[in-house]
C-alpha cells in the first residue's frame, strides 16, 4: 500500500512496517516497526497527517513535519472496535469496522474513549465488515463483506444502497465529484454516477478476485494475483 503528499510518500511493507520518503531527499524514516499489527492506516495529502489503526482499538496521528513525524492525536476505540478501512476528509478520519459500522472522529480533539464526543458512529447499514470507504466534497461511500455499496451524506445519513452490483466482498472504492468506480473479490468492477448513485457500467475482465486498484482523472489500471494487468481509460 502506497500514499503520497506534495511532500512525501509512505509505503506500507508486507512486514507491517510503514516507511516514510521524503521527496528530493534519500533519507528513509520508520514510522512503525510492524511490531504492533497495523489493521488499517491513512493519509491525510492536504494536512500532511498520518493515521495508524491498530488490532487493539488504538489509533494514533502523526504530522509529518519537516523536522520529522510528530504525534497529534490518540484515539483509543477500545479492544472490541477494529477499524477495517479509513479515509481522510479534512480533520475528520471517516471509517469502517469489523462490525459493520460506519463512522468519523474528529482528529483536531484528541479524546481517551470511544463514547468520547469526537467519535460518531453512524447508523448501522451493513450486515458485515466494512473494507473500505471513500469521499468526496459531499458523499461518504462504503463497501463491506455483505455486497452492500452504502451512499452516506458526509454527516452519516443514509442516501442510497445498493446489493446487487457486487457478488462478495467490496474491498475497493475510488470516488470524485463526477466518477466512482468499485471493486473487490469477485470479477466485477462497477462504475457509478456518484451525483445520482446509479450504476453505469460493469466491467468483467479480471478471472480472479481484484487485488489492487489504481485510478486517477483519466485511467484506471487493476489486476489479481497471476493475472495480466489491465488499464483503462475514461471518456468523461
């Protein structure tokens, strides 16, 4: 897993360690050791902020400063909480749970426990874990184990759902202001209109269960585990 900032990136290890690059630098700094398993992390571009979920419930902030990674916040959800997926907006970290829920915490108010008032937990539109969520200016979008693509407005009320798109787990979403596209173990990638939540179109090439899933303005690129590679290209 990779992410990057005007400043720097920071590559996820399959050991569980995080790296940080510095760009125009060749200095490389740990950020975890991958002693402590990392459930899920994220990275905030706009406010150079790293975010690492741990098995525990515990989820600390960084700032990565030009002096070097500087903790701002630490969250303790508590041992029975275990973030799947996460994603920055802002100063909040929107995220999805083990337990099929769906939230956001306020990273600007550090807070000790999990009722604490920076954490909200939205209500429960999921049968199963959620793996992944995304936003735009004004969606929140997730994806879980139960097949469900759930539309969220950014304060957690429920838009739209749908469960027929996808056969198996979601594990994928990319999501603009005029583009959402989502994917996950079965061989289907779907591509949405995220203004009227309808589906567009559906894509089957891949044999196997997607494995990555790469995307920007104008291409899409994805692939499995002894498969070819494929990109595509959009027509807005």
């Amino acid at each position: 897993m990779c992410h990057a900032t005007s400043r720097h990136i920071i590559l996820g290890t399959d050991s569980g360690k995080i790296l940080l690059y510095t760009i125009g630098s060749s200095e490389v700094l740990l950020i975890h050791d991958g002693e402590d398993e990392i459930s899920c992390w994220a990275v905030s571009p706009s406010t150079e902020t790293i975010c690492l979920s741990f098995w525990t419930g515990d989820l600390v902030c960084f700032s990565l400063s030009p002096s070097g990674v500087v903790p701002v916040a630490a969250v303790s959800l508590g041992g029975s909480v275990v973030l799947y997926a996460a994603v920055f907006t802002h100063n909040f970290l929107y995220y999805g749970t083990a337990d099929g829920l769906v939230g956001r915490i306020n990273i600007e108010t550090p807070t000790s426990t999990y009722n604490d008032s920076a954490v909200e937990t939205f209500p429960k539109a999921h049968a199963g874990s959620v793996y992944c969520v995304a936003t735009n200016k004004t969606t929140l979008v997730s994806g879980g184990a139960d097949s469900r693509v759930v539309f969220w407005s950014r304060t957690g009320v429920v838009r739209g759902s749908d469960h027929m798109a996808h056969i198996g787990v979601v594990r994928h979403i990319f999501l603009n202001d005029w583009l959402m596209v989502t994917a996950g173990d079965a061989n289907i990638i779907v591509v949405w209109n995220p203004i009227t939540m309808t589906l567009k179109h559906k894509l089957h090439h891949n044999p196997l269960k997607i494995k990555f899933l790469a995307i920007n303005e104008s291409w899409m690129a994805y692939g499995a585990p002894d498969s070819n590679f494929v990109m595509c290209v959009f027509v807005k």
